[in-house]
C-alpha cells in the first residue's frame, strides 16, 4: 500500500512540476475560460433575473468545456516526449499512475474553478460569499466526477489520431448524470438552501464518483497496455 500511493504521488508530484514550469494547460484554460465569461455576458444582457436562473448552469458549462481542454492532454506529454513506454514499462500496479494523473487533473480543475468563481462574482456582480461553503461541496463531488472520467477516457484517446474529436464524445454522455446533479445542487447553494433538501443529488454525486474511480483504477491496466 504504502508503495502504491508512492507511485501515484511521484506521478502527481511530475505532473504538478511540470505544468508548474511550463503552465501551458493551466495558461490555456484560464484564457478560455476569461473567453467564455465574456460570451456570456454579451449573451444574457443585465437581466438579473435572467441571470440569477442561468448561473448554475453557465458555472457548469464553463468548467465542463474548460475540462475537455485540460483534461483531454493528460497523457499528450507523456506521447509527445516518448514516454508512453516508460509508463507501461513502469513496475507495480498501474492503476497508481491513473490515481497520480487523476489527482493532479482535480488540483488543476480546482484552481481553475476558483478563479473562475471570482470571475464570475467579478463579472457578474454576484455575491458568492454566503454560498461558498454549500458550493465547495458541489464542486468537491462534481470535480472528482469529471477528473475521474476524463482520465480514463484520455488514456484511451492518447494513442489515436482523432483523439481530440474522440474525447468529448466520450467524456459528455458520461458526465450527464454529474451534470444533472451538479447544477441542480448549485442552483440550491446559490439560493441560500441548505444542502439537506438537495441531498438525493449528493448521493447520486457521491455514487457516481466512486463508480467512476473505481471502473478507472480497475481498467487503466488493460487501458495502457493496448
């Protein structure tokens, strides 16, 4: 055991180190989200109503197409600089090396969903505060969904050529019930209720990630050796 989360901590710590020097998926989903915020404040105007009932959504929407665009390069580095070998190659359980990669997904989603919180509350004139701790739940829950995914369907797509067409259209069909649960208990949060009347999409959050985890850590084997 302790050797198993060694593996996946030195994946997560070089993964964390180079996007540390490098920032280019951190550096493109920053921008691309900054671009979607403009759209959709060209897009619904200053109806605050109008707004009020979108921003559940929106907040998703941005954080899900921010997420085919990191998530989707998982393993480009690992492609581009002939490493693909030394990843299967690698002694011991290979599923470490999915947790390494799934954990270092989470850090950058999540350091992009905070700045992407304070941009919408920026843009938007929303004040997030009173909810922040009913929304970090929700983005807890629905972040560990999408980064669990979309590592494992990355890993599959790494080794084709239309991997970019590829990915989203396998990534999206299985993030519907996350979708589902995620807005509508960020809509709750937003509104000030307590995340007990929301609670049966919690649970289907929470069962969702760890059916997700764990199809990921049972296949990524049979996944890398292809």
């Amino acid at each position: 055991m302790i050797l198993y989360a060694r593996r996946a901590w030195i994946v997560l710590w070089k993964d964390l180190l180079t996007e540390r020097r490098s920032k280019e998926s951190l550096n493109a989903l920053l921008f691309f989200a900054l671009l979607l915020l403009f759209l959709f404040q060209f897009a619904l105007g200053p109806d605050r109503e109008r707004l009020r009932a979108a921003l559940p959504g929106l907040l998703w929407l941005g954080l899900v197409l921010a997420g085919l665009l990191g998530l989707g390069r998982t393993f480009v580095t690992e492609r581009e600089n002939d490493c693909w070998e030394g990843l299967r190659l690698t002694p011991g359980d290979k599923s470490a090396i999915y947790l390494g990669k799934l954990l270092g997904n989470f850090v950058l989603m999540v350091a992009v969903e905070v700045l992407l919180l304070a941009l919408f509350g920026f843009f938007f004139d929303v004040d997030l505060g009173p909810a922040l701790g009913r929304l970090a739940v929700v983005l807890f829950l629905g972040t560990t969904g999408l980064s669990a995914v979309g590592t494992l369907f990355a890993a599959m797509t790494s080794q084709l050529r239309a991997r970019e067409l590829l990915f989203p259209v396998l990534l999206l069909p299985a993030q519907v019930p996350i979708l589902l649960a995620t807005v509508s208990a960020t809509e709750a949060a937003l509104l000030g209720q307590p995340l007990g009347e929301v609670s049966h999409w919690l649970k289907l959050l929470a069962a969702a990630d760890v059916v997700y985890v764990v199809i990921g850590i049972m296949t990524f084997e049979f996944i890398l050796d292809v």
